[in-house]
C-alpha cells in the first residue's frame, strides 16, 4: 500500500509544534494530528491509522501511558514516543514492555525524524505484507482441507446409501414376511429411522453437484430478508407450547448482495437449528446480528468489504475438544433414538427440532457452502455455562 494512503497521527499538546510538524511532513506523508492522548484515541476510533507518534510530556495522559493503550487496542499500529533527556526513566520503561518500536528527541533534525517516521510506515506496510501472507496461506489450507473432505465424503456417502438400500429392502421383505412371529412395531421403527439415514446420506452424495462451487449467484439478495425469513420458519418449527426468544440486531445499511439465496439460507437454518436443539428448552434465547463491515469500519487497513453474522444462543456450551470435532462428518453428540411411528423423514430444507435424523450432516454442510461456495469461514466460539456463538464472515470481494 504506498505510504501517502498510511495516516500518521502526531500527537503533541503544543499547538505550535503541531502545526510545524504537519507543515514540514503533510507533502510526504498522510498527517492528522491530536491535541493529548484522549483526542488521540478519540481519533483512532474512527479511522485507521498506521503510525502514531506521541510526545511524551503531555497534561492528562503521558505519551508512554497513551502508547501503552494503543498498543492494547490497536496492536498493528507502529508506535514512536518523542522525549526529552529528563523523561529517559519512561522510555526505558516502555521500550521494555514492548509498547514502542522507536524513540526520538523533539529537537532531532527534521531528517532524523523524518527517517524515523519512513521505517515506522516501511515496518506497519511488511508486517500488514506477512500477516495478509498468513492469512491467505492459512485460508488456502482451510478451503483445500474442506474441498478434500467434501469430495471424500461424497464418495463415501454415495457408497454407503447403494449398500444400505439394498440391506434396507431386505430388512423391509423379512418384516413383511415374518411379521407375526418378531415384534412388529419395533422392527418397524427401526426401518422408519434408516429410511431417514438413507434420506440424509441421499442427499449427502449429490451435494457437491447441488451447490456448484465454481460461482455465486449474480442476483442481488436481502440478506436481512433471508435472516428474518430463516427465523420465521425456526418459530413455526418450534413444538406446541415451547417458548423461545429469538432476537434479531440487523445492520440496515447492508446492500443487496451477489449471494445465493438458497445456499445461505441452508447455512442460517443448519446454525439456527443446532442453537435450538442445545440450549436450555424452558429459557431459549437466541440472538443474531449482521453487519456490514468495510475498510473504515474496522481498526488498521482492510481490503474489501464483508459480510458478517452472528448467531449466538444461551446454551450450556462446547467444550474446546468438541469445537475442533463439530464440522467432522458423522460427529453428533445425540444418542441414537427411535423415532415415534407417526414422525416423517423431514426435508433437507425443512427445521427438524427433534432429535430424530441428526447424523452429524448440519454443520459439515453450512461450512462447505460458506468456504467453497462464497469463500468465507464459519467458526464457533464457546464459553461452557454460558452459550456458543457461529460466526459466518464472507468477503464481498469474492
């Protein structure tokens, strides 16, 4: 990013030094400038800044204590502390706690400070380099990982849904021609809970094929519109007498978006239905949020807009270990229960509160569509006794 885009904020409480320094800096670099350190932070609050340079004898707040919480809130901004002899005692002090990259007097030579200030922006532009670097690597591994597990999965799946039709069919004709001599109403069940194994492994070995990895849709979509149409069909789903408050925190200023509407739809109800299943059945709550992050919303230099929503319930949490097992194929913390004679197989899009036909699909599915299909991630966090939160962020880039 070249340097007259990086801000450098000076912060100084006297005016005079102030106005010189932006009169001899403002043509190289991109200055704005602070009064104190509760301006500074005022600042920084609302737009990004690079390098931040600070005297560090000021009325209220000191430089080295105003670098101290700037490096707690915004640890990618590079931070310069300009001294006196007297304030040597400071210095030492911040150097070693790591809140400072360089130190300089106020009555160096203009060039001096004017090098300080360049290797201040060159080393905010390397590391914000490398962490882009790690962040795509990182992102690369991840969807390969995901596509591998997709395709494995998909194969897997088909094969096992050929044998367990024929193994069913055969269960079927023996039930039909013994039924007098075993337990009808048992084996029954039984074949009703591996039709539905069958129905979800169905759907499993032609998914690759249905969510076309390859693009997004072209056509704009509401994606608060989608929110509130998902937890419409979560309250309807929602067994005879059973409360739940599901609230929704919508940013408005959310465009319409190049998003497949069916695809995140199918992400919100897999998410939204976990949430339901898990948490307390007298005291749900559950509550989503969007956003609309860009460049000037977040804290140091983005590239590109995003998506971001959260569902967060009152649930009694995920322990670590199971964190890292929930988008394995298969994992399921539900026991194997026998559904009631009366229950149908429900349809892939349909909410199923109950815990019948929960084979551990849910998730693996959200996460595929947004990695593969809109180049996101989806990730949980957790805090036992307290709920889970699923955060889907997808670049409106992509």
């Amino acid at each position: 990013m070249p340097s007259e885009e990086l801000k450098v904020l000076l912060v100084d409480d006297e005016k005079d030094y102030l106005n010189d320094f932006f009169a001899l800096f403002s043509k190289k670099f991109n200055v704005i400038t602070a009064p104190g350190g509760e301006e500074a932070l005022q600042v920084l609050e609302k737009e990004p800044v690079a390098v931040v340079v600070s005297d560090q004898r000021m009325p209220g707040m000191s430089g080295d204590v105003l670098l101290t919480e700037v490096a707690r809130r915004y640890p990618q901004t590079i931070r310069v502390l300009m001294t006196g002899y007297a304030d040597l005692d400071a210095v030492i002090q911040a150097v070693n706690k790591g809140q400072i990259y360089r130190y300089i007097s106020k009555e160096s030579p203009i060039k001096e400070i004017e090098l300080v200030v360049q290797q201040a922006l060159e080393k905010f532009q390397l590391e914000e380099s490398n962490r882009k670097l790690l962040l795509a690597k990182k992102k690369l591994l991840k969807s390969l990982a995901v596509q591998e597990n997709l395709t494995l999965f998909g194969t897997f799946g088909q094969q096992i849904h050929e044998r367990m039709e024929a193994l069913s069919m055969s269960l079927f004709n023996y039930v039909f021609n013994m039924r007098r001599k075993v337990n009808e109403e048992s084996a029954m069940a039984e074949f009703h809970r591996l039709q539905g194994a069958l129905a979800r492994l169905r759907e499993l070995s032609t998914f690759s094929k249905k969510i076309q990895l390859s693009s997004v849709s072209s056509q704009k979509n509401g994606i608060n519109m989608i929110l509130k149409e998902a937890v419409e069909k979560a309250r309807k789903a929602l067994p005879e007498g059973s409360t739940c408050d599901i609230s929704l925190e919508l940013d408005e200023n959310i465009p319409p978006l190049s998003i497949h509407r069916y695809s995140f739809m199918r992400v919100t109800k897999e998410i939204l239905e976990n949430a339901l299943l898990f948490t307390p059945p007298e005291t749900k709550h559950i509550q989503i949020r969007s956003h609309y992050l860009n460049p000037g919303d977040e804290r140091g230099i983005g590239e590109g807009s995003s998506l971001r929503v959260e569902i967060e319930d009152n649930g009694s949490g995920i322990r670590s270990e199971e964190i890292l097992k929930i988008f394995a194929p298969f994992y399921t913390t539900f026991h194997t229960v026998d559904p009631p004679k009366e229950t149908t197989v429900p349809e892939p899009e349909e909410f199923n509160l109950s815990p019948y036909y929960h084979y551990g699909f849910g998730l693996p599915i959200a996460q595929w569509i947004v990695c593969l299909r809109h180049n996101g991630t989806l990730d949980f966090t957790s805090k036992l006794g307290k709920g889970t939160t699923a955060v889907v962020t997808i670049p409106l880039s992509a």
